[in-house]
C-alpha cells in the first residue's frame, strides 16, 4: 500500500479515532482520506514511528470532511468538549510533536476499558463498538505496538 508522507496533525480526540477506525466516515472522500493516514501510514510497517503534532484546529483527518468549515467545525461545541477531555487524558499539549507508538503507550496507561462512554461521550461513532473493541485488543496485547488481527 503507498504511504501518504505528509506530515500528521492530530487534534487531540482523533488518537482514540484513529485507533479504533474501521471505514466508517462522513463521506467516500472522508474515508479515503482516513485510511490513508491510519491503515496507509500509523499501522504499516514501522507505522508506529509516524510523526504527529497535535493542534486544536481542524487536522489532517479533517480535511475533507463535510462537517469542517476553515479551521473550525459544524460541531465545534461537542468537538471542543471532546479534545479537551481527550487532551487532559492524554497529557496532550497544542504544538506537541508524539510519534504514533508514544501515542499508543499514552493511550494504553491512562484510557481503561469501558472508559469510552464517558471519554467520547456524544460521539455519534461510539455506539459502533469499533473504538472499545480496539481499545480492548489495545490492552490484550503484549506490548502497546503489537498489531490487531484486522
Ligand atoms: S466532524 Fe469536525 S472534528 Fe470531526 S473530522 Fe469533521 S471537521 Fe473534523
């Protein structure tokens, strides 16, 4: 698969998105654009050594979305919300450059199963059961980086 190599920005609740991302989106550009980032470059080989800086603004998943409008979001309020809490969980600071494997390690030490419904609360994605599944086999496995079956 080619890899997408340009830089990664992440806000902060798009870690735990691009965790557990299965190919639900909010449109055929959307997807494409995600699974390029997650499946094209955060799980390929070496995948855990992507570089990615963290902002509060609309990111590198963003992008094509629907929902973005410039830097900002339809649903800014509930978006906002959800990077705060995510940020604090995960010790993320604006500007603050983690690679994907760092980002895993965080993930893994301070997000426990079954703690979704409350860390994403009002995330139209949550009911999926992709991101707590991910999250689960997250904490299954031997080390942080030991790659899912999917
Ligand atoms: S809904 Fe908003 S925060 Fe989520 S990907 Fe789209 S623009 Fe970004």
């Amino acid at each position: 698969m080619a890899a997408n190599k340009n830089p990664v920005r992440f806000r902060p609740h798009h870690f735990l998105c691009a965790l557990g991302f299965q190919g639900a989106g909010y449109s055929p550009a959307f997807t494409a654009n995600m699974s390029d980032i997650v499946n094209g470059q955060l799980r390929s080989k070496n995948g855990e050594q992507t570089r990615i800086t963290v902002t509060f603004v609309a990111d590198s998943i963003c992008t094509p979305c629907p929902e973005r409008r410039g830097l900002g979001c339809v649903k800014i309020n509930t978006i906002r919300q959800l990077d705060e809490r995510h940020a604090k969980a995960l010790s993320l600071r604006d500007g603050e450059c983690v690679t994907w494997g760092e980002a895993l390690e965080r993930i893994k030490s301070n997000v426990a199963p079954g703690q979704l419904s409350s860390l994403c609360q009002n995330c139209q994605w949550l009911s999926l059961g992709a991101c707590e599944a991910a999250l689960s086999r997250l904490h299954a496995a031997d080390t942080p980086l030991d790659k899912d079956a999917s």
